[in-house]
C-alpha cells in the first residue's frame, strides 16, 4: 500500500522547454540590467548572464549575454534596435543646404590674392 504513495508519476504533464537566445551583448553588469529593465517593462522576460568565467574581484565589470526566450527574440530585437540595416541612424539633416561644403569664403578682408 505505501509503495504506491512514493511512486513517481509518469502521466504527469512537463512544461515545455523553453530555448533562450541572446539579444544583446553588454560591456559591464550596470549595462546588461538596464537592458533587462527595459525589456521587462515591456512584459519581455529576460536573463543576465557572463560571458567569461566569474572572477571575484571583477564585480559587476566584464561582459554579459541579455538572453530572451526564443519565441520572443525577434521582439526584443526590435525593441532594442530600433533602426536596423547599419548605416547612419540620426535624424535625416538633408535639406539642401550644404554651406558647410562649399570651401572657404574670401571676401577680402584677410589679404589673400586667390
């Protein structure tokens, strides 16, 4: 009769395993929980993890992984970059106005014979 009470159920239903993938890459600990912060406000759940082995006397400095689940990897990768293919994300300043480039202005005033 008590054998049956310490038996390990097999019928009992797992969660399903859940894949983390690294998002985002930080220099130091401070770093890497401002990310997390950022992500957990949008109801994204994220880890910290190191990425070299744990050294004492490091502390908060050397590098970390910010790790998301799978399924919302891609979610977060948009949330933390928010201008994706490279290239120059600052405001377009393009407005035709280049007198920046057009070379120096002589009027004169210092001598010069061009």
């Amino acid at each position: 009769m008590l054998v049956g009470l310490f038996r390990r159920r097999k019928d009992r239903p797992r969660p399903p395993k859940v894949t983390w993938e690294r998002v985002a890459f930080a220099r130091h600990e401070p770093e890497a929980d401002l990310i997390v912060m950022h992500l957990k406000e949008l109801d994204i759940p994220a880890l910290v993890r190191r990425t070299t082995m744990d050294v004492p006397e490091m502390l908060a400095g050397g590098p970390r992984e910010v790790l998301v689940p799978s399924d919302r990897a891609l979610e977060a990768r948009a949330l933390l970059d928010p201008h994706p293919g490279g290239g120059d994300a600052g405001p377009d300043l393009d407005d035709g106005d280049d007198w920046w480039n057009e070379g120096p202005v002589d009027d004169g005033r210092f001598g010069s014979d061009r």
